[in-house]
C-alpha cells in the first residue's frame, strides 16, 4: 500500500512526489505518456536540448521558487526576446522602442507616443461605447499600425476565428514600452536548465528513488489505481476524473512539426513569431539557442494552433466565463472529495505558467504532507 498515488509525471506531480518522499511517505508515480515531465519535457536531439511541447522559459519573481529549481539544476542566462515575423518585415517584441523605430523610422519616445495616441485618437469610439470585439479593442489600447502587423493575425490564428468575431475580453492589455528593452518577461528571474537534458534533467532529479509506471493510463483500471494508495494526486483533465458529468471543459490544442536541419543557424534567434495569418503556424522555435548552442546542426518546431476535440492533448484551458462557470461545479465536488487531491493545470484547470505550478505544488505539500 502506498501512501499517495500521483497521477501525472509533470512539473506538479514530480514536486509532490519528490517533497512526499522526502517526508518518508512511499509513492508511486504513473503516466500515460512514454516519458516524465509533461509538458516541460525536453528530449535529446544532435546533442540540443529540444523543448517537445513548445518553448518553455521559466521565469519569476519569487526568490524561493527560483532558489528552489536552481536546486536542481544550474540555469543559464537566457533572455527571452522573441523577434515578430510579418510578410518580408521582422521587429522586436514586446512592443518597445526598437518596434516603433522599425515601424515609424522614428528615434523617440516622445516621437513614438505621439503617433500611438494620434491612432487611437482615430480610432476612439462614440463616448460610452465600449469595444464590441477583439478588433476594437486592441486598436484602443495600441493604435492600427501595431495592430494590424503584430496583433492580429497571430491572435486570429491562436483563437482560430477572426478577430471581429473575438471577444474584446481575450486582450485586456497590450503593454507598450517606451525604452529600447527587448526582454519579454519583466520578472527578476528568467533562464533555461543548462545543459543537452534541459528540463527533463530537473524532472529526473526529482523523481530519483520514486517508482514511476510509464505508459500507464489511470483510467484503465480506475477501480485498482483508487485502492493502491491511502490518497491520490491527480493532475490529469478534472472534468474527465468526474466522467463529464456536468459536461465537457473547452481547451485549445497545438500541433508541433519537428525537423532537423544541416545549418549550424537557421534564424538566429529561439523564438520567432509569424503575425500574418496566410502563415499557418504561429511561431518557429530554434532549440539551440535557448542555450546558446554551436552544434553543427539545427533543430525548428513550427507551432500548429489546433482547435481541441476529446482525445487530443489539452494544452491551454480556455478560461473564458463559461468554462469558469462550468469548472467551479467540477471543483465543489472534488472540495468534498477525502481521497483526491487535484493540482496543476489539468487538475486545476487554470492556464499556470511553471513558477506558479511550483509555488501551488509546495503550497499543497505544506498543508497535505506536513499539516501546515
Ligand atoms: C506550448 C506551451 C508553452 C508553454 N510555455 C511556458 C513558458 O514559456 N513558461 C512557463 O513558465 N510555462 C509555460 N507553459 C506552461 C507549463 O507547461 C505548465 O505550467 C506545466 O507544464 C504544468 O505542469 P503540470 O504538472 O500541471 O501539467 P502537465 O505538464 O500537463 O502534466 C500532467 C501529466 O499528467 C499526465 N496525465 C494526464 N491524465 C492522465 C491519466 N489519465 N493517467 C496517467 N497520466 C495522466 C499527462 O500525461 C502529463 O504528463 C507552457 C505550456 C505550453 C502548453
């Protein structure tokens, strides 16, 4: 008998599962995948770390969480400064000033601003009016140029409908810097796992000594998994532990096209996006750069959107009022639940970035394992 059943090998589940064992409980670990790591998964290929479920950048303003994964592994200094791609004309992001020299032949913030405010001078709407759609409201928030190049047909393709269709919700900001920064998070703390095994090399620190079942799918013998251990730690789809019984939770999926090419340098930067919507894919990924790589060979992802049917892998919850609506009865029945304990994205459904998965994981281990 074991003393928690942790369904789910990702960053949630190896957290518990590590600091759970730490504590002297006995756990066991399964997943349905063929590997550990979830979506942080990163797998070996000509000697880079290639980042199989899209760019992860770990980023965070919380010393302890820093401190805390850089327990397991040494991060390097990576920056996040992803480059837009639209039609033959390439600019920075996040919108700072060396987007709007590119944009507007222009050297000032002052310069800069005036034209900003004077496009969304033109295009305010009648007192009292608020935006009707996505369309609307970014052009409020950041003026047509910016909008039409670098917003919409990147949104449009993310959310797989037009931009008028959109709810003017979906962007509620759309932050615009006025100093030559490129750095795309403003968090104190950002970088990469060093090294060829990436995350994947965190995931294995954590679950060293665990028993972990891959290639083992919870619900192929529900009744068994729930009597193998005194608690459970579920991390997969909520609504698919209750059997749907309120109705299906709505999610986007991605689709990932991997190759290797023989060029050291395919576009000399990790993360590009592609913001017209003629380009199908969202953004192309050069893995090695993420750790400043000088292998003789390359490795691209372009990043597919796809919308989500049951069956395919549930990568962003959609937490939209309906959704939220619909998981809140899902998660009155797991608060009266004695045995389970639901964490993560899936189990929570709630789109977490990895610093905050960390910080719930220790924050449900405080008060699960040692009673805080
Ligand atoms: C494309 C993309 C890019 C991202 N980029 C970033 C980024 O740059 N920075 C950042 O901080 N965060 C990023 N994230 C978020 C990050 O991936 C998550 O915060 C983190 O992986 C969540 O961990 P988790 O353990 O909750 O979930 P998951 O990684 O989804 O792990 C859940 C695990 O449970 C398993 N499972 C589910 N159901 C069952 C079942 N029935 N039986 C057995 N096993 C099951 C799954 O196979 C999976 O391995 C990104 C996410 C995506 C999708």
């Amino acid at each position: 008998m074991y003393d928690y059943l942790i369904v789910g090998a990702g960053l949630f589940g190896s957290i518990f599962a590590y600091e759970a064992t730490k504590a002297g409980k006995k756990c066991l670990v399964i997943d349905k995948r063929s590997h550990i790591g979830g979506n942080v998964y990163t797998e070996e290929v000509e000697g880079i770390a290639v980042h199989k479920y899209g760019a992860h950048i770990f980023h965070t303003s919380n010393k302890e969480v820093w401190d805390y994964m850089n327990s397991f592994v040494e991060f390097n200094r990576y920056t996040n400064s992803p480059m837009a791609i639209y039609k033959d004309e390439i600019y920075n992001l996040p919108f700072n000033m060396n987007t709007f020299c590119k944009l507007w032949n222009i050297k000032t913030p002052d310069e800069a601003k005036e034209i900003i405010e004077k496009q969304k001078k033109e295009a305010a709407l009648p007192e009292g009016c608020e935006p009707k759609n996505l369309a609307e409201q970014a052009i409020s928030l950041v003026g047509r140029d910016i909008y039409e190049k670098l917003v919409k047909g990147y949104t449009e393709k993310q959310w797989g409908k037009r931009a008028e269709e959109l709810p003017a919700f979906i962007i509620r900001r759309l932050p615009v810097r006025f100093t030559f920064d490129n750095n795309y998070f403003n968090d104190k703390y950002q970088g990469i796992p060093s090294g060829v095994k990436g995350y994947t090399g965190i995931i294995e620190k954590m679950l060293e000594g665990v028993e972990v079942r891959l290639n083992t799918d919870f619900f192929d013998d529900r009744d068994t998994y729930m009597n193998l251990a005194g608690k459970i730690v579920y991390t997969g789809m909520i609504d698919e532990f209750y059997d749907y019984c309120y109705g299906e939770l709505e999610y986007r999926s991605l689709r990932f096209e991997t190759e290797t090419l023989d060029i050291p340098n395919f576009q000399g930067n990790a993360v590009n996006n592609y913001t017209e919507y003629e380009v199908p894919y969202t953004r192309i990924i050069e893995h090695k750069h993420f750790d400043f790589g000088t292998q003789d060979k390359t490795v691209i992802t372009r990043e597919y959107p796809a919308t989500w049917k049951k069956g395919d892998e549930p990568y962003y919850p959609m937490n939209d009022d309906k959704n939220n609506s619909l998981f809140s009865r899902y998660k009155e029945k797991a608060e009266a639940e004695g045995k389970v304990i639901f964490g993560g994205r899936l189990g929570e459904y709630k789109y977490y970035d990895m610093h905050q998965v960390v910080l719930r994981a220790l924050e449900v281990v405080r008060t699960e394992v040692y009673n805080q």
